[in-house]
C-alpha cells in the first residue's frame, strides 16, 4: 500500500497565473528553499511523496501542481503548451518569492527546468535560477523520446511484468480487497521504469491528464534540446538511473554540453527515489553543500 503522506507546513493557490495552481511547502521555512517540479506534463505533485521529503530535513520544499494537472486541473480546453508551462513556473517564482532560485526537476519537470532556463537567458521577467537539480531528465530530443517509448513499451509486455501481472489475477486480490488490487494494477502500469519490477510497491499512485500531455509534447514539435543546454552556466547535478528506460546518453550528452556534475546510479532505473534513495539524496545533499556559497 501506499506510504501515508504528512500534511505541508503551508498550501495555497497563486494569484498571478491566469488559473490558479495549487502549491504547498515542507520543511522549515527558515531553511534554503528548493522549488521542486514533479513530472508528467499532466501529473502532480504527490507522486514524489513521501520520498522527496527526505530533502525537507534541511530544505524548506515548495512544490506546484502545473496547469492542467492535479489540484491545478481544469476544464479550460485551451492547449497547454512548454512556453504556457514556462510562464506560470515564472509567475509562481515570483509570487512566492524564491529568490535565490534552486530548482530540482524530476523527470519532465527535468526539462521544464531546462526550458525555463533557456527562455529566463531573453526574457528579463523570469528569474534565472542559480544552481540546476536534474533527476533522469525526460528525453531531451526527438529520437531519444522514440526510443524510450519503443523500450518502456518491451519492458511492460516482457516476461518479468506479464509474471507479475499473471500472479496477480491468481492471487485473489481483487475479491478479497479491492483497493490493495487497485494499487497493484497502477504499479504494474509503471513497473518497466524500475531497473527491478518487484521494487515498485508502496508507491503513490497518480493520474496523468492525457490531453495535457498530449498538447504539451505536441507543442514541442521536433524538438532537441542538446545544442541549446550548451549555453547554460548555471551549477547544475544531472542524476540518471542507468537502468531508466529513457537513454541515459540523453543525459550523458546534457552533462557534456553544460560542463555539468553527472551522476550515474547504476541499479536503479527511472525512479531513484524508490529505488536507491541514499545514493540519490547523499549526491544531492552534496552538490548542494558545495554550491551554497555561489547563492549570495
């Protein structure tokens, strides 16, 4: 089952975006601020909970859910783009005052990181963040995403998930108790992200809107980032679970291009959170440390 999640020191909705987004804190409020952006695009936040708040015993963590997603969902039918995306991460950076800015990114919210970066290089009304967490970035190009989807796709029809899967509908589960077969099937559904399936369990269930994620890939075109990330200077940690579907090379090759701190775990797949969270935080705990005086 699902671990519980404790309550945020703080909640709310922002005021300046044109729809409100629901955001919340962890952690002491006297503490250096990480605003942390979840995956997706159409998820939330939750999803990285209880885990991620490892990092609150030093950190104060503000978390959103972004357009279209979570508690930020909508009926508004108008497309939600990377640049709509980009916006409302400016606008929630300015209204909850996260200057100097530290933004750890997880998945999707690993290239929206990079996105708002770029974009914050042109535009004086974002704030350009100061340092860069980047845990397994989504794919940063067009034919890394294709073969992510190609690999995910074998690894959910391959034989260790159909076992799984097999063992479940013998198992009873699903008259004997309802809700723990239901949080079973949702874990299958993301098992070919972990380097071992059997190690997704307990995990927090989230949904994924799929006309938001859906438009926001689309927005993106043919996109490639790798060309682009070069121009970043920022101190940034990129972390990859070499076991992650998504290639590790689009990672390997942002490292390259942005002079960047890369950190390969090597029996972990998309998921280190769940799958090794103390070689996770220990190399985020320290890349931090040891950015700390550049923070002013």
């Amino acid at each position: 089952m699902p671990l519980p999640i404790p309550a945020p020191r703080a909640d709310g909705t922002t005021a300046s975006t044109s729809a409100p987004l629901y955001w919340c804190a962890y952690g002491a409020e006297s503490s250096p601020r990480l605003l942390v952006l979840h995956g997706g695009p159409g998820a939330h936040h939750e999803y990285l909970l209880p885990q991620m708040l490892t990092l609150a015993a030093r950190h104060e963590l503000l978390f959103y859910d972004q357009r279209g997603g979570g508690r930020s969902r909508s009926d508004d039918p108008t497309p939600v783009t990377w640049q709509l995306q980009v916006d409302d991460l400016g606008l929630v950076v300015r209204e909850l005052g996260l200057q100097p800015l530290t933004l750890v990114g997880y998945s999707w919210g690993a290239m929206l990181a990079l996105l708002y970066a770029l974009e914050a290089r042109s535009r004086a009304e974002l704030i350009s963040p100061h340092r860069l967490v980047l845990i397994d970035p989504a794919p940063l190009n067009r034919a890394h995403r294709e073969a992510f989807e190609r690999e995910f796709a074998a690894r959910q029809q391959g034989p260790a998930i159909v076992g799984l899967r097999e063992e479940l509908a013998a198992s009873g589960l699903r008259e004997r108790d309802p809700a723990a077969y239901r949080q079973r099937i949702f874990e299958l559904s993301v098992a070919g992200y972990f380097a071992d399936p059997e190690k997704a369990r307990d995990l927090t269930p989230f949904r994924v809107t799929g006309r938001v994620q859906q438009s926001v890939w689309d927005s993106l075109g043919d996109f490639d980032l790798l060309p682009l990330v070069a121009a970043l200077d920022q101190p940034t940690l990129l972390v990859h679970g070499w076991a992650d579907p998504i290639p590790a090379a689009s990672t390997i090759a942002a490292a390259r291009a942005m002079r960047a701190r890369c950190v390969v775990l090597e029996a972990s797949g998309h998921v280190p959170y769940v799958e090794q969270p103390d070689a996770l935080f220990s190399a985020i705990e320290q890349f931090l440390e040891d950015t700390s005086d550049r923070m002013g």
